[in-house]
C-alpha cells in the first residue's frame, strides 16, 4: 500500500510499494485516465443510420439501410430527461456475479433505437425494399474475458430476466427487457423461503431461447435481476432496430430474424458517402466515465482501447492499449512499474502502488480532473462504495476512490486473488492525499463460489475502513 501527500508527494504510509499486485478493477483508473486526455470530457458518439439506393415519393426505399456503429456504450438506453447517464449503484451488468444486488435503470434500453427510428419514418421512408444492416467495421473484431467488445451495444448487449418471488414452494414470476422476437425465454425458477441462497442460472440451449431455472428467497427485492449474455449482438442490434422501425410505420420486407448481413455492406468509405436518414448523439463522455468508474463497467472499460485507436487512425485493441501505455509514460510513471493488457483489470493487469498514486496525482493536475474526481465512487455515499462504512461515519462523502476485486485459483484453489481500492482522501486535517491498497491471493475457507463472494464484499469492507481510517490518520500513527 501507498499514501501520499497529493500536492508534495511526500509518502505517509508505504509496504511493498514498489511490488507489483494484481490490479482488479483499479485498472479502470488507468484506462479512463488515458481516455479522457485522448478523447475529452465532452467527446460525443454520433450514431448514424444511412441508407444505400433511391427514395420514391411513396416513401418506398429500393435500397438498405445501414446503422453504422459508433461505440456508444449506452445508446439511449440509461439517458435521463436531464441528459445525464442513469448510474445505480450496482448495476445489471454485476447481476450474475453477485445475485440478489443489481437494480435496473427505469429507462427505456431501446429509447436510442426507438428514436432512430422514429427519425427513419421522418425522413420519409415508409418502406425498406432492401435489408436492415448493421455495420460494426469501426475496429476489428475482439473479445476480452469471452464478452465481444463491438462497435454497435443495445442494453449492454444483455438480456435482463427479472424475477419476482411468490411465497415458499411456488413459482416465481419471470419477465425480461428488453422485448424483442430475438429471444424466448423458457422459466422455471421456484420460491424458497427467507433468507435462503438464490440459484438463479440462465443459459441457451438454442438459438434464440433463453433457458432460467433455479430459486429465489421470499425475501429477496423485486425484481430481482439475472442476466444472458446476447452471443451475436449485431444480430441482436438489426433486430431490435426492424421491430422499432415496424413499430413507426416503416415496413421492411427483409425477415425481422436472423443473422446480420455484413457481407453486404460496401466499404466503410463509401458508406460514409451515403446519405444520412438519422443520427443518434449520446451524452458528453464524462457520463460514460462515470458510468465505467461508479459501477465497475468492464466492457464500457473494454471500449476505451478500440476508440482511442480509432481516434489515431488504428484499428485494433492492441493499438489501443499501446496508446494507454504511452499515456502513462508521458505521465512520468515508470513502465517497469506496470503491466496493462486490457482496461478491465483481468489477471494479467499488474501494478505496484506507487504507480497508482502517481497516476492519481498526475491526473489532479489534467485538463480534465475534474470529470475523473467526479466518476469515482464516493465511500459511504454512491457506486460500488455506497455501503461499505456507515452513511454517517466521519468519512463519508471525504473519499473518491475505485475498488478491484478478482475471483480465482491460487496453488490450486478458491482464493480472492485481488482485492484492491486507490483513489483520494480529503483528510480530516484538510490535505488532500491519494492511495493505494493492495490485497492479493488471499485464500476462500472452502471451495464455495457463495463463500468467495462473501468474502470479497467482507474484504470490500475492511479496506473501506483502512480508507476511513487515512481520513481520520493520514500517517497511521497510534
């Protein structure tokens, strides 16, 4: 662990500082840090839909037409009335890994759709002679941790299973969002009684079927949240974009279902070229970064590569990822202090926690901290800090840190293989510092998923409270 004085760099408490830990999701800080120097706080993604071909008077279009991925993590789907990016304090995107705590935003997650759309039948188009394609060519194909990172997202590229539980022994209700004939949904998930562990497991066992078995407490909140993973989101995305243009008026004669037509696209230069029937524009990416950083959103994190290589003129992940490395090295932080392989803190991101505070007070000093303090979660208050110490202690509302956690194998077993929190301290005595705490391999008493998870929230916790604590005692004297 580190800390530090923010505005002298002078080290309060330091152990193992210059050994390299396992990052968890503090590597986020590194990638959002990257991004918002490259992109800015006010990058905003503009999602276009063109079309190939001729428009008669009737509306008829002899021709395709195409929405071009832009990378926009939410498109619509969690923008408030004010503008902003609806940000829970644990999201669906967790549902599956930690059961029984994610909440869903009240937003429509077809809302950017349904107002393409919406724009379509404005244009003029009543009926779509060709195909409905979606054109995910911004970087080249990708998966990190077996999620794909695509160009083109709808509702993060998941659908939610929202169950409510009826009374000990009798089912429990299943529905889902978003609607759409892309998925059935099969559901059989029983109601066991109060305070009992959920089991809830979804899978497909073909296309285009979701299969949910398992339980539910009496107890728990309703809905309570699962989630399936959509293996083919382009195809996902042309559905879901024909059904909303059918819902306004614009018939398509190509099928609703199916996979989507990529191959039919011309290059992406001529695309460019074709006319343009609607536009989607997101929020200002300071939303996105406090959407990433407040709720631990790995593949909004995932995103950030690609398109700081696609604003050089790149094309790839890697590309990416090079740049972030570059970023940090301008920073003034030693390579050899870090290993960053992707922006989502997988096992193989590495950091001592000297670059991390580092980092962190080079960021103070950015065009752009502001926007960075602010995506942090508050301890005590909001995100994946809000009930780690008591609303009421001292501390709450004096720390903007980001939390890391990693599930694994360690010597052959079940360990909590990274807990880890980094950020800011307005202390007590009214400096401001920055810190890290590492917490690497750390054993599960048995080889229970339930029981890892148990002891991450646990761990969670005490570093909270260590956090607390350099409030209170910046230098940890006695």
């Amino acid at each position: 662990m580190q800390v530090a004085d923010l505005k002298t760099g002078k080290v309060l408490q330091s152990k193992n500082t210059e050994s390299k830990f396992m990052t968890g999701s503090t590597a986020k800080t590194f990638a959002v840090g990257a991004a918002l120097d490259d992109l800015g706080s006010d990058h905003r993604f503009r999602t276009p839909i063109v079309h190939s071909g001729s428009i008669s008077e009737a509306g008829r279009l002899t021709g395709n037409l195409v929405m071009v991925g832009s990378g926009d993590l939410t498109l619509g789907g969690r923008t408030t009335a004010a503008g902003q990016l609806d940000v829970p304090d644990f999201d669906h995107y967790d549902a599956n890994a930690v059961p029984g705590m994610a909440t869903i935003t009240r937003e429509d997650p077809l809302a950017g759709i349904n107002d393409l759309a919406r724009q379509v039948a404005a244009s003029g188009i009543r009926q779509v002679d060709g195909n409905v394609i979606i054109d995910n060519r911004l970087w080249d194909p990708v998966s990190i941790g077996g999620t794909p990172v695509t160009p083109t997202l709808v509702n993060d590229n998941l659908i939610d299973l929202l169950i409510t539980p009826g009374t000990p022994g009798n089912p429990a209700k299943v529905d889902s969002r978003p609607k759409t004939a892309a998925f059935t949904v099969d559901a059989n998930v029983t109601t066991t009684p109060a305070g009992t562990k959920p089991t809830v497991k979804t899978e497909s066992n073909a296309p285009g079927h979701i299969r949910v078995r398992g339980s539910v407490p009496a107890d728990a909140t309703a809905p309570f949240v699962a989630t399936f993973q959509v293996p083919d989101p382009a195809a996902f995305a042309r559905t879901v974009l024909i059904e909303a243009l059918e819902r306004n008026g614009v018939t398509v004669s190509a099928p609703t279902l199916g996979s989507n037509p990529g191959s039919d696209l011309p290059s992406s230069e001529e695309v460019k070229a074709l006319p343009v029937s609607a536009t989607y524009t997101s929020p200002p990416f300071r939303e996105y970064a406090k959407l990433i950083n407040k709720v631990s959103h790995n593949l909004g994190a995932n995103l950030l590569p690609p398109l700081m290589a696609v604003h050089h003129g790149k094309h790839t992940y890697a590309d990416g990822m090079q740049i972030e490395r570059n970023f940090l090295a301008g920073a003034g932080i030693d390579p050899n202090s870090f290993t960053l392989v992707d922006a989502q803190g997988l096992t193989g991101d590495k950091a001592t926690p000297a670059a991390q505070t580092e980092l962190l007070r080079h960021l103070s000093h950015s065009r752009d901290f502001s926007t960075f303090y602010d995506s942090m979660p508050s301890l005590g208050v909001d995100g994946s800090l809000a009930d780690v110490i008591a609303h009421t202690d001292p501390a709450a509302g004096h720390i903007r840190a980001k939390t890391g956690t990693l599930v694994g194998a360690f010597k052959g077993k079940l360990a909590l293989t990274t807990k880890a929190l980094a950020g800011y301290v307005d202390a007590k005595n009214g400096h401001r510092l920055v810190f890290a705490i590492y917490v690497n391999n750390v054993p599960v008493p048995s080889n229970s998923v339930s029981d890892a998870i148990d002891l991450a929230l646990k761990a969670n916790k005490q570093l909270g409270s260590m956090a607390a604590s350099i409030y209170q005692n910046p230098e940890g004297r006695n």
